[in-house]
C-alpha cells in the first residue's frame, strides 16, 4: 500500500514532479518540461499483444521520426515484449519518457527509502537487474525508430530520508545489460526442448485426462532445486521425485555443486563411511573431504558422556 501510495504521487499532475526529477538528474542538454505541456498519451488495448503495439507505437510516435525534435513524452506503465528461449515474455516498467532529443528512459519507482542519498546496495541492485531487462526490451524496439536511442543509465525514485517525499538517483546498468544479454543467449530454446518430448506429449489441462498429465509431466525430468517452491507450481511434484530418487538437488544447489560428481545422498554417505562410490575414486577431492568430515565427527561424538550422544544421534 505504501508502494502504490507513493507511486501515485510520483506520477501526479501529469508526472510533473517525475519529469522535474529526470531533468534535474539527466536533462543536460534539453529544455526542461512544462508542467502541463508533457504528453502523456493512451496506451490502452486489447489484450497483451494490443498494449504491446499501441506502446511500439507511442514510442515512435513520440520520438519524432521525422528528424524534427519531438515533446517531453511520459509513458506510464507501458507494455514491452521480450523474447525468452523463444518465447514472449510481457514487461510492465513504472514509466518510460521520451526526450525532446529522442532519448528513451527507463524509471524505476521503488519503495525503499534513500538515506543521505544513498540505499540498500542489494535493494539497488536488484531494480537495476529488473529495469537492465526493460532496456533490452526497448532497444528492439528503437532498433526499428528512426532517431531513437535507449539510454543506458535509468532512472530510481525512491523516498527521500524517512519522508514520503521523492528524491532521485541515476543507475548505470551497462554491467547488468551484458549479464542479461549473456544469459538470454544461453537458454535452451522452446523449441529444443519440446523436441526432446515423447511423440504426442500434451499439457492441455481441458483435453487431457488426469492420468495422461501425470504421464507427461512424468516424462519431464525434475530439476528440483529449494528456490523453485517460491516460484513454481510443480515444486511440490518435482521435490517429491528428488527425495524418492535420494537426490542431492534437494539439499539446495550450493550442496549440490560442493558435492561434485556424488549425485545421490546414498552415494554421499557410503563415501563418507569408507565405502565404494559409484562414479568416483577414493582419492577424489570431495569424498577425502566427506571422510574427513565423518572421523571428525566420530572424535567428536567419542568424547562426549554417554546420554548427549544419544541426544546427538
């Protein structure tokens, strides 16, 4: 509630005060905005897709594609597409303005408040993550517009000291805009993916029969990791088929990647208590390290009185 109260006050009377701050913090160069004389046009449509054209459009609209210097613009909340792995992935950024001089800037509108004009480090970090990913979003679109460049640096609103009152800062996200680009070249396509399905797999919740659900999502293999709880309506399923399988992935990744090539919690243990691992040698780095743990533990438990080892065990 606090977010969406000073968010609205952000972008009141036209985003007067937004474009104030924005000209103040990255307007050299440009006549600052008239209060009332900022354009700050419809972007409603039909459906994802509709928005996602009707903000094309505006953009180009507003960027005066004719070489001519164009008007102060305030797009709120537009809709950008962005393909993922082959897939279109819908972005809502807080705000979009469009300079006199055809400059594009991202505003990000955040909660948290700067203290002495500085805040979290991490909070800052991750809304340059997020807003790195609308840039990129943008710059395909400005690809196509004649005069249109996609600033680099974006803008972060946040309360100023303990007020609700808005103060500004300027982020250079060039750093999360090459992690991001990198990442995205890295996914596995759609495509690729559905490929490697059994002949007629569906997913179709209305046509498909429980048990052929069951089937193919059988046919999926888990990559079960603790995170996917908080994002992923099949973590249950897939932790459950970890566990039964005896896989490290449930311990979290972190364990998973100290644990090199020991892939399941029996295989774990047996190495830890002297036994053949399969997949391994006995001078391996990680199952040295695994018995090591266990002699330390065994010295330790041997020094302790009767009943706390019990309580231990």
């Amino acid at each position: 509630m606090r977010g969406n109260a000073f968010e609205a006050r952000v972008k009141a009377d036209g985003g007067t005060e937004l474009m104030r701050l924005l000209h103040e913090r990255m307007g050299a160069g440009s006549p600052p905005p008239v209060p009332g004389e900022v354009l700050v046009p419809d972007l409603s449509a039909a459906g994802p897709e509709g928005r996602v054209a009707r903000t094309a459009l505006a953009l180009r609209e507003a960027t005066g594609a004719d070489g001519s210097p164009g008007l102060w613009t305030l797009l709120v909340h537009p809709l950008v597409a962005l393909d993922v792995a082959g897939s279109p992935a819908y972005l809502e950024p807080d705000a979009v303005v469009v300079g006199p001089d055809g400059r594009w800037t991202v505003v990000e509108i955040k909660s948290f408040p700067m203290i002495d004009s500085s805040a979290d480090p991490a909070k800052v970090g991750a809304a340059a993550r997020q807003a790195a990913v609308y840039v990129l979003a943008l710059e395909r679109i400005a690809a196509r517009t004649t005069g249109a460049r996609v600033d680099h640096s974006v803008l972060l609103v946040c309360p100023r000291d303990f007020s609700n009152l808005p103060t500004a800062s300027v982020v250079d996200v060039r750093k999360q805009l090459s992690v991001t680009r990198r990442q995205l070249t890295r996914l596995t396509r759609i495509e690729d993916l559905a490929a490697e399905l059994p002949e007629g797999t569906s997913f179709d919740l209305e046509r498909c029969s429980q048990a052929e659900l069951t089937a193919a999502v059988d046919s999926v293999t888990a990559a079960y990791a603790p995170e996917c709880l908080a994002a992923c309506e099949l973590a249950f399923h897939c932790r459950g088929r970890a566990r039964s399988a005896g896989a490290v992935e449930a311990l979290g990744r972190g364990v998973r990647g100290e644990l090199g090539g020991l892939t399941t919690v029996g295989a774990v243990l047996a190495a830890a208590r002297g036994e053949s691992a399969p997949g391994t040698a006995d001078d391996d780095p990680t199952v040295v390290a695994l018995r090591r743990a266990a002699a330390l533990r065994a010295e330790a438990l041997r020094s302790l009185p009767e009943g706390a080892v019990a309580g231990c065990r």
